[in-house]
C-alpha cells in the first residue's frame, strides 16, 4: 500500500495484475500514438496556412492585373500607357512564379504542383509529357487510366497578303491597326511599317519570297484557337481578307471502348479500356487549352502544344487522322498525412501548381489590339482557378481541425480507461492502508504485553 500510495500507480510489478499490465501497455503504445497524429495534423494545418499565405497575395495580384487590363482596353489610353501597364503585368507575373516556386515548410515546395497527383501521358508507350502538358484535376479525378484522341491540333490564323509593292501607295488595315503605306516608301519601309504595327495588331510579319517584282507578307497570330482572327483590308483590293485559327480537338475514349494504337486504329488482339471516362463526360476547348468535365465535380485541364514535339509525333494529326494519348493518373506527388494510431489512417492533401503556366496567364499583352479583352477573360479564369485551390486547401483545414479534436478526445477518453488499471485508488488504497496500519500496530501491542509477562514472573521469583 505505501508503495501505491507513493507512486499513485497501481501496477508496479507485472505481477501485480499480468493481464492489466497488458492491457494498459497496449492502450499507452496507442495513446502515444494518437498524441503523435494529433501533432501531424497541427502541422499538417500549418502547412495549409502557409500555403493559403501565398495563395492570398497571388489572389491580389491577379486582381490588380485584371484592373490593369481594364484599364488597358480604353482607346483613352496611348500605346506607351498601354505599355506602361504591360511592365507592371510582367512584373506582377514573374512575382507570382516566384512565390509559387519559393513557398516552402519546412523545406518542402507546397505550391510548384509537385504536392498534387502526377499524371503521364504516352503516345505509343512513349512518354509525352513536353507537347501533352500542364494537366490540372481537382479532388474528383480519380487515380486511374485515361485515355484521348487528338483528332485536331490547334492553330494559329495564317493569312496571305496580296502584292504590296513600293511605289504605290496604300492605306491597309490589320485588326483594326491602320497602316499608311506611301508612294515614296521602299520595300524595306513597308516592312518595317507592317511589322511595327502588326505587333500592335497581334500578327507576326514574315515578308514571303518575290516573285516577279512582287511582294507579299504572311500574317501570323502569336496565339493558337478560333479566338484568334486576322481581318485585313488594303484600299488597293476589292475584298477584304479574314483568318481564323483553330481549336484542339479530341475524342473522349470511354470506359469499355475498344483500346486503340497511336493512330486510332484498334489494336490486336482486341481489348477494351477497363477504365477511362465515364459516358457523360465533355470537353470544351480553347487553343491550345482542353477542359475535361463529368459528374461530382471531375474536371481535368491539359495543353496540346505542337510547338515542343520535337520528335513531330503530331505532325499527321488533322484531315481525319487521329492519336491516341494515355493518360496514366497516379496518386503520386500528394502530401501524405499520418493521422492515426494505425497503418492507412491518412490524409492525403493535394495542392496544384499555381504559377503562370499552370493559371494559364504566361501570354498576357495589354499592348496589342484586342488583347486587353481577352486578358480580362483569361484573369477571370485564373482568379476562379486560384479561388478553387483556396476553397480546397479551406476544406482540408476544416477536415485537420475536426482530426484534431477528435484524436485529442480520443486520448482523453483512453486515458480514463487506462488509468483505472494503471493509477491508484487513493481513497480505497488509503482505507486498505489505515486498516492494515491498526492491524499492524495492534499486533504489536499484543505482542509487546506477550513480552512483558515473562519479566513479571522473573521478578516475583527474585
């Protein structure tokens, strides 16, 4: 009892109670553990904090970028205002690839995507991840294989001038950017005006070889998609010209369609894809920009982009022949966080990459004609992308903090139960010890007047 009473611990020695002793080591060795997920899911909290940090200050500047568009878009404005506010965008933008690419805890990049599903696309079981590129899923794309046909590369509006020759005069008109062409202008001149203004237009001007003493340009939008259009005018043809660019198109490869080689044709022996896109599944595309939506909020987000296959592995797509891509989407990349006693007991956290690629907002130019408007657009895109990531990371903070509190009242309650094997009765244990203690010193007093009446005797017989 004096033990128990000094320590407030009931079982001192194993064989105080062998199975208690058991059973309470058991529920410690969890109690410990619980009290470690609890520590991972603050820290877990503290990383979206971090996170949602910068997440904030690129929200404000993708707010003051779509302020300096606006601002843009007004014909009150000059070309060097309007350049003005082009050396701002710029700036603003390399500061959201740098918070992107520098935000860290504990020395982890949190918002460069390297936090989020990968997924790899292949063509003909080579990789593809140059031309097939930027994918962004949100938390209902599931950790399967998928799989397109690109039936259309996007492309940019390409438009022929007729002859434009120097000594004769003329007044053209690109995009609503007008062009005086003078009598006295030689052909250097004239190129000189139509590159200088085209870059106001949204057109790169190539001067075509001459043939015949006559000279025509090639007119090339910087963009890719039907947004992009070229309206031409010169006051020395009877018609105006127009092209238009064109948008990526693809075929959705559904769960249970026949499997296909990279040309589109079906493979031998003849399979089907067990997994892929539901049937409900639709895509919208925008140049180079392919949006996957289904159900339950499944939406995946990739660029085809012709200009970076180098290997010409798209060189044949159009005209009615096909590709087909596989997209293989792993659950590698998310941040894993242990929040049980237990093996799996985990979250997984997934934060997407938040730089000017990834919001699609890399091409932004408030200085050419037009272009203002489709920045507008663009931003508005990127501030709802940016908006989704911070709703996400808002809901994985909720979710953490209910893991806490639960995990803190699970301990509460184990502690209970383990401390009426572990820890001592003190009132019980001190009833036992003051019943004993009398005991104790009873025994004592009858054996001491046992003493006593042997040295009685002995002193009557002397």
């Amino acid at each position: 009892s004096i033990q128990r009473l000094s320590s407030g611990v009931k079982l001192n020695k194993a064989n105080d109670n062998p199975a208690g002793m058991a059973s309470s080591n058991k529920r410690r060795a969890r109690i410990n553990a619980l009290e470690q997920s609890s520590s991972n899911a603050a820290d877990g909290t503290s990383v979206l904090q971090t996170a949602d940090g910068g997440l904030s200050e690129i929200h404000a500047m993708l707010q003051r970028m779509r302020e300096l568009s606006v601002q843009s878009a007004t014909d009150s404005m000059t070309e060097d205002d309007k350049q003005a506010c082009q050396d701002e965008v710029e700036k603003l933008q390399d500061e959201v690839d740098r918070i992107a690419r520098d935000t860290e805890f504990n020395g982890k990049r949190i918002l460069d995507g390297s936090q989020d599903y990968r997924m790899f696309p292949s063509v003909g079981g080579d990789l593809a991840g140059t031309y097939i590129r930027n994918f962004q899923t949100t938390d209902g794309v599931d950790a399967k294989d998928y799989a397109v046909q690109i039936t259309q590369l996007p492309e940019k509006a390409v438009l022929t001038t007729g002859n434009i020759t120097a000594g004769t005069a003329a007044k053209i008109e690109i995009n609503g950017v007008k062009i005086d062409i003078l009598a006295t202008d030689s052909q250097n001149d004239i190129y000189t005006k139509l590159k200088e203004k085209g870059e106001l237009a949204g057109v790169k001007v190539e001067q075509l070889p001459a043939g015949g003493g006559n000279v025509q340009y090639q007119l090339t939008t910087f963009g890719y998609g039907k947004k992009e259009k070229i309206e031409y005018t010169n006051s020395n043809e009877a018609n105006p010209r127009t092209a238009q660019g064109k948008d990526t198109g693809i075929n959705i490869l559904e769960e249970g369609s026949p499997k296909l080689d990279m040309n589109g044709n079906p493979i031998t022996p003849a399979a089907t894809y067990e997994e892929g896109f539901a049937k409900t599944a639709t895509y919208l595309s925008d140049g180079k920009k392919v949006t996957i939506k289904d159900l339950n909020g499944f939406e995946m987000i990739f660029e085809v982009d012709p200009e970076q296959d180098a290997k010409g592995v798209l060189a044949n797509v159009g005209g009615g022949n096909n590709i087909t891509v596989d997209l293989e989407m792993t659950d590698l990349g998310s941040m894993t966080l242990q929040v049980g006693a237990h093996e799996n007991q985990i979250v997984d956290v997934r934060i997407p990459a938040v730089n000017c690629e990834a919001l699609f907002i890399s091409d932004l130019n408030l200085v050419r004609s037009g272009k203002a408007d489709q920045a507008m657009a663009d931003l508005d895109d990127a501030i709802a992308q940016v908006s989704a990531v911070r709703s996400r990371i808002g809901a994985y903070q909720n979710r953490l903090d209910y893991a806490v509190k639960s995990l803190d009242g699970t301990v509460e309650n184990m502690e209970s139960a383990i401390s009426r094997i572990m820890d001592t009765d003190m009132a019980e244990e001190m009833a036992t010890y003051s019943n004993m203690n009398v005991l104790d010193q009873a025994a004592i007093s009858v054996l001491t007047q046992a003493n006593d009446m042997p040295q009685q005797i002995l002193q009557l017989l002397q």
